[in-house]
C-alpha cells in the first residue's frame, strides 16, 4: 500500500463552469504576431475598417490602401483597375461598400475652367468628422475697395453705342478735374450709363461734368466711383418737357412771268396768272 501508482496526477484537473472542458491554449498554435516598430512611411489603419463585420475582403483591402495613399492621388476606377487584376467590376463594387458605410464620399463639382469633376474624399473614422470635408475656398470674383459692390446707376432709355461712348469719353475725362477721379475700366462701365441717362435728358456734358466734380469733400476718395454712381441717381434731372413738333413753314414758291398777260406771279412752274386762268387748276400764287 506504500507504493504511489506514477500514472495517477497529483491534483486533479478543476472543471471550468458551464463548460465540459478546460480551455487551454497552446503557446505554438493560432497566430503569432513578430512586429518591428514603423518609424517612416506607415498608415494607422483602425480596427473597424480591418475587421469590420459587413465589408467584403476586397473592400477591407482597398479602404487600406486609399488610406494609405498621399493627398491629391487619383482613386477613380480606371486608375485603381489599372493597378490591382480585380478588374473594374468589382472594384466599383468594393467603392460602393466602402462609400455606403462612411469610409468614401464620392461627390461632383464643377472646376473654375467649367469641367465637372468627381471629388473623393477618404474618411479613416465614419461617423467622426464633419457632414463635409473642407473644400478649398471657391475663387471669388475681384470686388471693389471696401468690400461691396457699386450702387445702381439709372439706364437711358435708347443705349445708342455714340451715346454710351460720348459718356464714356466724358467720364475718362473727369481726372483731369480731379486727379482722384481716376476710373478704372470696369469703374467706367458701370458709370456710362449713368452719365448716358443725364445727356438723354437735353443736359450738356459741360453741366453733367459739373454736377459730378462740383463740392468734392477735401479728404481722400477711397472709392471715387460710389461717390459718382450716388451723385448721377441722387442729381438726376427730370425729363425734358414735351415740346409739340414744329410745324414746317409754307412753301414759297418762286416768282413766275404770265405767258398771258406778263404779270408776275408765285408758282412751281412757269404758266398763267390766276386772272388769266381763272377756273382752272393749276396752282397758283398771286404776288
């Protein structure tokens, strides 16, 4: 009785509750990761786009490799078909997964040379940025000094082109009053028809000139144009008054000798006088 059996364990396993069996794992079974710190040229990828429950594997492989690509890099299809063998179809399929769950926004602009264009934009976290990617600014259109537009101006009636050019010389001209009046050429368009409404209505480019550079104040003309563009609706003349069309004098015809009796007479033409043709229709004037 003295004699231990050596096939018999010292201790006898513990069961693990609600299980029939222990787990053990073994050091040399499943996967075993060798890692080497990344100091240069790496990309954070995060575990919920490389496990993700729902993506397909291609989609899982091409959401890592747009991550890891620069800015400004081309993602269209053809570019991506070309640099991968799974072919155009099922790489416009894996685009539509990754956009469907937050991972691409694929959305349509038109450039400043009017092209339309489709801009891509790689989101490393859905649900953790902005509804929008910042975007660069729009090019915005040169304004004038001050940061608002010129006021309205009033518009001749009849925009004849001597009309406007006759406006246009007038307001060129104005720097020669004042040096500070120096228009630029978009300033002049603006104002012509300003001016071309003042010498619609019978006011004399010396008086329109007048109106315009009279009482300037002493201090200096950061926006000379406003100030002429107030001034031609602020001092516009009402229109002329109606003037009724000046009859045309009577025709005077010249003096005629009677082929009758040679007394002389007023007609178009030569011929009778009016006692000699007394009756008759010929139109005659009598001296």
């Amino acid at each position: 009785m003295d004699t231990q059996n050596p096939n018999v364990p010292l201790h006898a396993h513990t069961r693990v509750a609600g299980k029939k069996h222990p787990i053990r794992r073994h050091p040399h079974s499943g996967l075993v990761h060798d890692n080497t710190r990344h100091t240069t040229r790496f990309t954070v990828i995060g575990n919920h786009l490389a496990q993700h429950p729902e993506l397909s594997l291609l989609a899982i492989g091409l959401g890592t490799h747009i991550q890891s690509l620069p800015a400004g890099a081309r993602v269209d299809i053809k570019t991506l078909a070309a640099r991968f063998p799974e072919g155009t179809t099922r790489i416009a399929a894996a685009l539509r997964e990754l956009e469907a769950h937050g991972y691409l926004r694929r959305t349509r602009e038109r450039v400043p040379d009017g092209r339309i264009i489709t801009r891509t934009t790689s989101c490393n976290q859905p649900g953790h940025s902005g509804p929008e990617a910042p975007r660069p600014a729009p090019r915005k259109r040169p304004r004038q000094p001050g940061g608002k537009p010129l006021p309205a101006v009033p518009r001749p009636a009849y925009p004849a082109p001597a009309l406007l050019q006759q406006a246009t010389d007038l307001l060129t001209g104005l720097r020669r009053e004042d040096a500070r009046l120096l228009l630029s050429a978009c300033d002049t368009a603006h104002l012509a028809p300003g001016v071309a409404a003042w010498l619609e209505r019978d006011v004399s480019p010396a008086a329109v000139r007048h109106a315009l550079t009279t009482d300037l104040p002493p201090e200096p003309l950061h926006r000379p144009a406003a100030l002429l563009a107030h001034r031609l609706t602020a001092q516009l003349p009402p229109p002329p008054p109606f003037a009724p069309p000046t009859p045309a004098p009577p025709t005077r015809h010249p003096l005629q000798t009677c082929d009758g009796c040679d007394r002389a007479f007023r007609g178009p033409g030569p011929g009778h006088c009016r006692d000699c043709r007394s009756g008759r229709t010929e139109p005659l004037e009598a001296v």
